[in-house]
DNA sequence: TAAACAAAGGTCAAATTATGACCACCGGTC
DNA sequence: GACCGGTGGTCATAATTTGACCTTTGTTTA
C-alpha cells in the first residue's frame, strides 16, 4: 500500500512520459520514435519507461484511448440534435474514420485486439479499457439506429437492429484499413469521404426500405 | 553524479520540507515541533527528512539563513538613500533587532556559532552560508561607519572603524540577548526599542566627537 | 544464402531514495 | 533512584531509478 503522495507522484510520472511519448508520437518525421527517445524525452532511464508502461504499444494504446475518450466526451453530443437520423449517421461515419485515419497505430492496436486479444502484450487495465471504448463507440451506433427507428426514419425491426450495426462497422473498419493497409500513401481525403458517402447512401438506401 | 531532473527533484523536496517546517515553526504554539511533525506536514517518512537534513538545527538554520538572506536583499537598501548616518544606523539596528527578536533559535544558533563553531552539527554548507551572512551583515555596519566618515558627520579614524564596529554589534547583541534570555516574555517593544535609541544615542553622542 | 551488422526492444544488478519499526536519551514523576 | 512518555536519531528493508548489457529483428554485404 502506497500513500497518498507517493501515488500521486507515480501518476504525475506516468503523464510525463505519456505526454513526452505523445509529443514524439505526433511529429514522429522520417524516422519512427523509439522508446530511447521517449525515456530522453521525459528525462528519464530506458529501465523506468518499463515501471510504468508494458511496452511502446501500451504508451499507444493509453494515449490514444485517451484520445477516444476524447472524442467520445466532446465529439459525439454534437450530433446528439441532429436533424435526420441519417444525417447523424453520416456525421458519425465521417468523423470516425478521420479519427482512425489519422493514427494507423490506435487503429492496428484496436483490430489486433479484437482479433487476437492478447497478441500485444498490453495491461489488464489497458485491455479494460479498450473493452469500454469499444462498446461505447458500438452503443453510439445502435443509439443512432435507434433514433432513425423511433423518427420512422428507417423501417428496422428492432430484432436486425445489431445486425446492421456489425455491418456499419465492418464497412467503417473495412474503409479504413482499405486506405490504412492498401491505399497509397497519396490517397486524397477527398477520396476516402467521397468513398464513404457512397457506402452510406447504398447502407442508408436499404434501411430506409428493409421490412 | 546526479542527472538535472533528479538534482531538480531533490531541491523540490529539500524546499517542500523546509516550507513544511516553517509553517509549523511560525505557528508553534504550546508544545514545540517535532520532527516527526515535519515529515506528516512534509507527506515523508521521519528517516526522509534526514536524508535532507542533518537534524532540527539544521533546519531551523537553513530557514532562517534563507530570512537573513531577504533582509540583506530586501531590508538594507531601504537605508541606502538615508539622509544622515546616524539615521541609517539607528534604523539598521532597530531592524536588526527587531529581526533576531522574531525567532530566537536563529539568535541561538548565530550566538552558539560565533562561540564554538561547531557544537551544533550543521553541514559544512549551512556553516559555509552563516559565515558568508555574518560578514555581510558585519560590512554592512561597517559601511555605515564609512558612510557617516565620507560625510563628515562621525569624526571617526579609519583604523577605528573595526573597533567601533565590534562595539555595536556587540551592544546590539547584547540588547538581544537580554531581551531574549533574561527579560520577561511581558516586555514590550517599546521598551526594547527605547533601550535601543537610547544607547545608540550614546554611541553616536561618542562618534561624532571622537577623536 | 548465410554471415555480419546496426538499431531497437527489453532485462537486471546496482545505486539512489523512502519507509517505519526500533533504540537511546532526556526531563519529569513517584 | 527506578520508571515512563515522548523525542531525536538510526537502520534494515522496500520502492524507485539507472544504464550497461542481452535479445530480437531487419538489412546490408560477401
């Protein structure tokens, strides 16, 4: 048992480097950040970095599972008034693949989760976390499937409702790693959204009709 | 060899600890601190403070060499622009007074120096600082001297500017010390600081005639 | 293709820092 | 003088940090 200082300054270490890596992370140029860097970084030893973090995937996966919380907390009530729930949906969609777009290693870590749990050796309370987020970015999906369901928007019988989730998110998932893993480096943006609406309308064309 | 961060560090907690204990010096109330007070004030084990610190005296010495350090900063260039010496001299000594009068430990521990250097274990450093505060307030009276010389209010020898200052601190002192071990906790100020003109009124009554 | 090599991830004995149970000593009480 | 409560101070133990060293991985070279 530890006191009540001696915590506090464990976790006022942890965010240091947490926030050291984080800064490395974001400009990491031509050359990818080693953990080296990030223990210089922190004016800390190689040896402390492992005190506090399993590994760079767990300084990844924490940093950007605070960036989902994030999202979560800020982004998503935006939506929340949104006019036609078809709107939501298209909003949602969009600012979800920019966020994975724009940091392959959550994205990887997140997929790789949910393949093979373990293959990364992250913490218990990482995992944990990983869990919640996922299946609060899964309720956001069933909720806005919902809403359209409510407004009459779209004809879904409650029973199909996960279904059409699973499937919103293997298409989100599947665009993404698309132009994650596949698509050039030169893949415009513009592309990808364009890429999207296209998908959605076909998605949102069936929910409007099915049943 | 310590890193910066961790000489950082340790200057931090060596701070933390002496402002915890001056806060408890400066409300003492009936029963005197501990050391054991310290270290809770402080959120540190007992044996922590003495990684810091060889002991009490030692940390009551740093404090107040930290005070002594202000008023020389802070107190004395007040009197620089005085108007005439006897002025500035009576006004440094109702200070100096005043000052030593605050806390008598600071008192015990300079007195308890000049004695016999070391009868209290203090670190080479903290000795090192006391000499160093001593001269200076000892030049600063000295400079005093100078000042009324130059101006021609104290008819004064250069070669007796040593005497005459050993001569004020040792009333000065000697004012403390009465007030402090033998006077009654009911003295006044007042009293003290009409004790104090009045010997300097002497004593300046003998500068400006001497010689 | 295999051997050599560089660079990064990861480990661990040793050093540093912190803890709190313990001892010695002092002043007061019976 | 024996006892006692409390305080300054010590020290074995625990927690934290370091950096040299080992391991893995991917790339170049013979």
């Amino acid at each position: 048992m530890l006191g009540k200082r001696r915590e506090r300054e464990r976790e006022k270490r942890r965010k240091t480097i947490l926030k050291a890596a984080k800064s490395l992370f974001s400009k990491q140029g031509a050359n990818p950040v080693t953990i080296s860097d990030i223990a210089k970084k922190a004016e800390l030893s190689k040896g402390a970095i492992y005190l506090y973090f399993s590994g760079k995937e767990e300084m990844r996966a924490q940093i950007l599972l605070d960036d989902i919380e994030k999202f979560h907390r800020e982004v998503l009530p935006i939506f929340k008034g949104g006019d036609s729930a078809s709107e939501v949906l298209i909003g949602f969609a969009h600012m979800y693949v920019d966020f994975f777009l724009r940091d392959r290693a959550l994205f990887r870590i997140l997929i790789n989760f949910m393949m093979h749990a373990n293959s990364l050796n992250l913490s218990d309370d990482t995992n944990r976390r990983i869990i919640l987020e996922t299946n609060r970015a899964i309720s956001v999906t069933e909720n806005i499937f919902q809403f359209g369901i409510d407004k009459g928007e779209f004809l879904l019988r409650k029973e199909d409702v996960m279904a059409m989730r699973n499937s919103l998110w293997g298409m989100l998932n599947g665009i993404i790693s698309l132009h994650l893993f596949i698509g050039r480096e030169s893949t415009r943006e513009k592309r990808i959204h364009s890429g999207i609406n296209e998908c959605l309308n076909i998605f949102i064309e069936g929910l409007k009709k099915s049943k």
